[in-house]
C-alpha cells in the first residue's frame, strides 16, 4: 500500500514538472486517484458512442457532474454518500474515447500556399522573399564592401583611411573611398534622357501609329532600346546624406593637425612636468614627515607611459596630399573605431529585427497571415462550433434542471452581475444571524425544479453548469476574432489595392534599413502612421472598445443618455460638436479658422449673382414688351383726352410691379447673405476643428521623427567631440587620479559605442508609447466618465440635466486632447532620453548627454526670455 502511494507521488511529481499544476492541485489529484482506486468506482462504462457519464459508483454513493472537457472527452463527477448528499467525498472522472476521438476528427479543408514566381507580394509567404531580396541588395560582390550610413558617419568623423580616400575626398571636395568599398548598393535606374526634337518626333510617330491603326494597317516598328548600358545609373541614398559635412570635417582635422600638435607639445612640456613636480614634491613632504600614502609608484608610472604610448603618439599619420599636410591619429583613435564599427553594426541588427517584426505584426493585422496560421484558424473556428453545439444541448439541460430566476436572483448579489449559476459548489454568504459565513445547499426544492433531482445519479451540479455558460460565452468572444481575422485574410487576399501598399512598404521600408542601418528607423513611425491611416488597418480594435463599453454598461444595468452615447444622427451631431469645442481654445485655432472662412468667402457672392440673373432675365422680358406696352400707351391717352380722365399708363403698373421685385429681391438678398455667412461662419469652425484634430494626431510622429533625428545627431556629434578629445588625454598621464580619469574616458567610448543600440531600444519603445495612449488611455477616460454620465440620467430629465452631459462631453473631449499630447511629450522624452533612461538601470550615466545639453542651452538663454 505504502509502495504503491510512493509511487503515484513520483508519477505525480513528474506530471507537476511537465504539466505546471500547482502543488493543491498535485495533492488532489494524488487524493483522488487514491479514491478512485480504492473507495467509490464499481466500474467505467463501455460505449461505442459519445456520452458524457460518471463513472459507476458503488453501492450508497451517487455522482453530480462537476465538469465536461469536451476536448479530451472527459466527465469529471462529485461523489456523495446518499445519506449526505450536500458534502462532497471525492471527485472521479471518466473518460469516452468516442467523443475525444470525434472532437479529434474534426477536419477542415486547408488552404494551399501557391508559389509565386515573381518579386510582387500576393500573401504573408512573399514578405520572406521581399526580406530575403534586401538581405543580398548589399551584397556588391567580393571586392568590394557596401557602407551603409552609420558605418559611412564614423568612418567620415574618425577619417578612416582604409574606408575614405582621403587625399581624393579633399583634392575633389567629394567623398571618394577607396576601391574596397562603395556607396552604391545593387539599385539601378533607367534614364530616358529625350531632347525636345526626340519629344517632337515621338508625338508625331505616336499620331501616324494611332491613324493607320484606324485604317487598319498593322505595321510594327523597331522601338529603340532604351535599357541600355548607357541609360543605366546607380543610386544610393547614402551619398546624398549628409556627404558636405563629412568633407567640411576632414577638411577642418587637416587644417586643425597642426593646432592639435602644438596643444599637445604644450600639455607634454608645461602640463605634465607640473603634475610630475607636484608628485615628487608631494613624495619628498611625506617621506620627510614620515608620512605614509601608500600609494603604488610603479602602477602610476607604468600607466603614465601607457598613457602617453596609447594617447599621445601619432601611429598613424594620413596624407591628405602630395605636400606634408597630413592628419595624425593615436592608438587610440586606431582601438576605438572598430568598437564604434561594432556597436553601429549590433544597432543596425536590431533596427532589421524591430521592423521585420513590427512590418510582420502591422501586416497580420490587416489580414496578410501565413496560409498555415488561417488553416489553423479554420480549424480552431470548426472546433469551437462543434464545443459550441455540445455545450448549448448541457445548457437546455441545465435550465430544465434548475430554477433559473430563482438562482439569478439569489447570485446576482452574492457572486456577480447576471450571472445564472455559481461558480462553485462551497459559496459563501455572510449571516448577520449567526455573525459568520453560511454555505449553501443548491441542491433543494427552492432552487431544483423537481425534488427527485436532489439525490439523483449523474445529475449536472450547479458549478458544472456555470462552466458551461461561462464556457459558451468565452467561445461566443473567441470566435468573434476568429470570424474576423478570417474576413481580414479574404479581404487582403482578394483586395490588390492593399497588397499593392503593403509591397511598397515593405519594398521601401527593408531598403531603407539595409541602406542607412539605424538611422533609418524613425521612418517606421511614418510607414506606422500611415499603416494605420490610409485604410489599410481594420476598424475591428476600435469597434471592439465601442462594444466593449455598450457590454459593460448593459452588464451594470445603467443607461448614460442618447447625446453621452452619440447614437443617431442628431444625438451624434451633438456629441461630436460639443466634444470637440475644446479644439477652438488649441493655439492658432483663431489663424486657420480665418483661413478657412477666406477659402469659403467667394460662397458670399452667390446671392448677388442670383439676383443679377434674375434682373437679366427680367430685363428681356421687358424690353420684348416694350412695343405692346408703347401701343396700350397710345390708346389709353386717346382715351384720357375724349373722357378728360387722367391716363393710367401700363408702363407707370410696370414700373411699380419692377420696384416692388427690386425691393422684395434686395430683401431676400440680405436675408440669404445674413444666413451664408452664419453658414460659412460654422462650416469654417468645422473645418478648422477637422484640421486641428488632423495635426493633433501627426503629432506623435513629428514627436518621435524630431527627437529621433536629434538623438541620432547627438551620437555623432559625441563621437567627433570624442574624436578630437583623445590627444589631450595625456593631461592626466601622470595625475593623481589617473587611473579614475582613464576609466571614465574608456566609459564614455564603450557607451558611445553602445548608443545606437539604446537609440533603436528608445524608438521601438516610443512605438509602443504611441500605440498604448491611442488605445488603453482612451478606455480609461471613457470609464472614467461613465459614473458620472449614469448618475444625470438616473436623475430626473430637466434642462440642468441636459446641460450636465453637454458639460461633462465638453470635458471629456478635455481629457482626450489633454491624453494625445501627453502622448506627445511621453514619446518625445523616450525617444529623446530613453538611452540615459537605459543606462540609469546600469548605474551608467554619460558624462555628456544630449539632454544635459539642451537643458544646460535652456538654462543659459531662460533669462533672456523674461527681460523685464
């Protein structure tokens, strides 16, 4: 007996290994193996079909269902004694092979992976090839070795002469290398270079081709080769950058070698005889005094020569012409530039990683997934309907069991929110009563439909039901995002306008990478914003937060009002205005505003015009009538002078008829004009909000971009001011705390080194900064105000109520403005500070940063600000 529990232990213990179940877990499971074995199953039912069943038990026990794992087809049951059917012995399981072989059998028809043959992107398959293609764009043969851009910067900056022509660079004032390496990656462009007679002549054979085709003569011509060699050109984008600082560098160390031997000629002869006499002195006081330093001489003096030895001696003079012009570096300058090499290299690797993954996660989110995953996809869709279809027909069961109103009423203020059954067996309550917790017995008349339930064999408990509803509805979610990640495939595979943009980004993101390494990585916020703007990306995230909040709200019972929830055109309307009136107070709202009522001013001139029309027209008609109106003229005044009456002329009716159109007329007119320019007035204000809103969400971009180029420029212009310090490391040669001196110059190199590593670590994690405030700060904010929206329209309508929530959407459109350029600024100081954020968890801070410097600019120029 002691053997055989020894080794279920064992058994156990490796299954808690392999299998990460909790020890609790561990020792109910040892229990009630020992149970199932020794104490309460007679046998296991034998089927042929899928059926889930307890095991049978043996005489005075009975079973309850504590849960179906339909995807092993296990029935796991309590066990109770009959004598006491509300205390739970044991737990046994069964297992049908059946219904774990037809869950297991559950196939689908898979899609296949087609080939493509050519560069284009039709599926996720093709961004390897794409990937692949810019891994071997650098590859320029043998001899030759391409330089990127961060290569190219310190290879210019630290004047490598084994990279950098330099007496070429200087003599052409161009940036020449030597013939081992090259600026230009396999990138080629065909130039049709066409003279104005070429341009004529194509337009008439391009007319006398169009003719005889309408005669039908088919004549085919010899179209000239325009893909020849001497169409050809290279093109990179590294000799474009930057290429005029680089040379004006090289020039200032050739014009500046002579100045930095003369200051270190002074540091040797005035400098370093002082700091030695200030040390032997400093030796002779405490030997006469008898005073012990214990300091090591031999270490100083080894390290001063080494100093001098690796700081101070020119091992490497660079020609810069046929004269004695040259430019001296150290040993140092010759140990230090391969580290830099190193570190720009390790940047460059993990800027490739960060876009390969952020292009892969950006891609599979507007559908373009691995033929293999949808397969997996389709499959898991299949499987979650079939568990869906079981667990409906235990559901039925289930309510044909219990009291439901009953048990919701009862656990809706003990466990949860609409929840039907409990979630466990023990529930807790506490009883004023008895001044402590009660547990209670489901298993009775008030909560079972018919008595006979209570003690009845195979029952489903009421902790196994609640599984299964809790079951159905996590699957109900699941297979919303399944659904639509299987829509989004269909949509990517059958849309070529999507696949088209992708392939382009892709194309220009991965060449921009392989050609300008690091520096190239603020681009991927750009192709990140316009990933997510251009159509590209699904609205399925943010129709989710909306349901996410309606779920929440229906779950809670409260309503928040049809204006705070912007359902319906009106209601819409009203929330959209007064949750952007904030946007009128953003500066230079007042300036594009006017702008915009100027755009729209010529809309003023429409009534005038209209009105002219009408005149125009007014006055043909007139001047046709004019002879008809002359003869009734006539014949009235022969009329008049035969009855001594006074003539009432036609032309006097017409006359008062066209006063009083010119009157009425001019009356419209104003009132049109009043109501254009109210119309014009507003829809300015509309369009100025829409391009503020518009800036407002370029911002994170421009943010990380700015602070990106300004970092990046910082690391190079550390590495010159690096550079150019070197020589006069020999001040502290012999100095009293050389050693420290040493370590904290070897510091700023090694982090130097490092820098653009931290820099691609910065930007990845401003990429996240950016995604995590457009989409959880925008949750929190609307979870924020839904108390506040609840409790106005649970009071009674008024019109302060009303004026509540158009005040509280007023505010909330505060938070959102306020949250996207918090965004802004979080961003902006990730990029910017993120490599001295990094080097604080290490306890390493540069000696110089680039924000020490800004806020020492800042500092310096604050007084100015404020004069007065």
């Amino acid at each position: 007996m002691k053997l055989n529990k020894l080794i279920l232990i064992c058994i156990l213990a490796l299954n808690y290994l392999f299998a990460s179940q909790t020890p609790s877990e561990i020792i109910n499971s040892f229990e009630d193996t020992l149970n199932q074995k020794e104490s309460y199953i007679s046998s296991y039912p034998n089927r042929n079909s899928c059926y889930y069943e307890c095991p049978t038990l043996k005489e005075g026990y009975f079973g309850r269902i504590a849960n179906i794992d339909i995807k092993r087809g296990e029935t796991s049951c309590y066990v109770y004694d009959k004598k006491m059917p509300d205390n739970i012995l044991a737990r046994v399981s069964n297992v049908n092979q059946s219904c774990k072989s037809e869950y297991n059998n559950i196939k689908i028809q898979p899609l296949e992976s087609k080939p493509n043959e050519s560069m284009s992107l039709q599926n996720f398959e093709d961004l390897k090839k794409i990937e692949e293609k810019y891994k071997n764009y650098s590859n320029v043969g043998t001899n030759q070795e391409f330089v990127n851009l961060s290569k190219y910067m310190i290879a210019g900056l630290t004047v490598d002469e084994e990279i950098i022509d330099v007496p070429s660079t200087i003599k052409y004032n161009q940036v020449t290398l030597n013939s081992g390496y090259t600026l230009y990656p396999n990138s080629i462009v065909v130039n049709e270079n066409k003279s104005l007679l070429d341009e004529l002549k194509s337009i008439v054979n391009s007319a006398r081709t169009s003719f005889q085709e309408s005669l039908g003569i088919d004549i085919k011509e010899s179209q000239p080769n325009t893909n020849t060699i001497e169409n050809k050109d290279l093109v990179s984008t590294v000799k474009g950058f930057l290429t005029n600082s680089i040379i004006f560098i090289i020039n200032f160390l050739n014009e500046y070698n002579d100045v930095m031997l003369i200051g270190k000629t002074f540091i040797l002869f005035t400098i370093i005889p002082i700091t030695i006499g200030m040390s032997v002195l400093s030796k002779l006081t405490k030997y006469v005094s008898n005073v012990s330093d214990f300091d090591d001489i031999a270490e100083r003096i080894i390290l001063g020569v080494a100093t001098m030895f690796i700081f101070f001696f020119s091992t490497s003079n660079i020609k810069v012409d046929d004269k004695e012009n040259k430019i001296s570096q150290t040993n140092f300058h010759q140990l230090i530039r391969p580290v830099l090499y190193k570190g720009a290299y390790l940047a460059d690797l993990a800027s490739s990683s960060a876009t390969n993954a952020y292009l892969k996660y950006k891609l599979r989110d507007v559908g373009l997934a691995p033929v293999s995953t949808i397969n997996e996809i389709s499959l898991e869709k299949e499987k979650i309907n079939y568990e869906q279809t079981k667990l409906t027909s235990l559901l039925n069961t289930c309510s044909d069991i219990y009291n439901t109103e009953a048990l919701k009423q009862y656990i809706g203020v003990t466990v949860g929110l609409n929840q039907t059954y409990p979630p466990s067996e023990n529930l807790k309550r506490y009883s004023s009563q008895i001044g402590g917790d009660t547990y209670t017995n489901f298993y009775n008349t008030s909560f079972l439909k018919n008595e006979s339930f209570i003690k009845m064999n195979g029952l489903y408990s009421v902790s196994s039901c609640y599984k299964f509803e809790r079951k159905f509805l996590e699957n109900k979610t699941e297979l919303k995002s399944l659904n639509y990640l299987i829509k989004s495939y269909q949509n990517a595979k059958e849309n070529d306008v999507i696949k088209k943009q992708v392939e382009i980004i892709a194309n220009m993101q991965y060449r921009n990478n392989s050609e300008l390494g690091f520096t190239s990585l603020p681009m991927l916020a750009t192709t990140s914003f316009f990933i997510d703007n251009i159509g590209l990306k699904g609205s399925f995230e943010e129709e989710q937060r909306e349901q996410t909040i309606k779920d929440y709200r229906k779950s809670s019972g409260y309503e928040i009002g049809a204006i705070a929830e912007g359902e319906g055109w009106i209601d819409s309307s009203i929330n959209w205005s007064f949750s952007n009136i904030p946007y009128v107070l953003v500066p230079g709202f007042d300036s594009i505003q006017r702008f915009t009522e100027t755009l729209l001013s010529p809309l003023k001139l429409f009534p005038s015009k209209l009105i002219n029309l009408v005149n125009d027209v007014s006055n043909n008609v007139q001047s046709k009538n004019a002879n008809i109106i002359n003869k009734g003229n006539n014949s009235n005044s022969v009329h008049s002078k035969m009855t001594n009456q006074k003539p009432v002329t036609q032309n006097s009716l017409y006359t008062m008829a066209s006063n009083f159109k010119s009157l009425v007329l001019g009356i419209v007119a104003d009132m049109a004009e009043g109501i254009l320019d109210a119309l014009i007035k507003i829809l300015s204000i509309f369009l100025a909000i829409l391009i503020i809103k518009y800036l407002i969400s370029y911002l994170p971009i421009i943010a990380i971009s700015t602070a990106s180029f300004m970092v990046i420029f910082f690391y190079y212009f550390m590495i010159e001011i690096y550079y150019l310090a070197v020589p006069f490391m020999i001040a502290f040669a012999f100095s009293t705390n050389q050693l420290e001196h040493l370590k904290t110059f070897m510091k700023v190199g090694l982090t130097l080194a490092f820098k653009p590593l931290l820099i691609v670590i910065s930007i990845v994690m401003a990429l996240f900064a950016k995604e995590f405030f457009e989409t959880i700060n925008v949750m929190l904010i609307n979870l924020q105000f839904e108390p506040m929206y609840a409790l106005n329209e649970a009071s009674s309508f008024s019109i302060g109520s009303f004026f509540d929530t158009l005040g509280l959407t007023t505010i909330k459109g505060f938070l959102l403005i306020g949250n996207s350029i918090i965004g802004v600024f979080v961003v902006f100081y990730l990029v910017f500070n993120g490599a001295n954020m990094i080097l604080d968890i290490f306890g390493i801070r540069d000696s110089i940063s680039e924000n020490q410097l800004v806020g020492n600019v800042e500092s310096k120029t604050a007084k100015w600000q404020n004069p007065i």
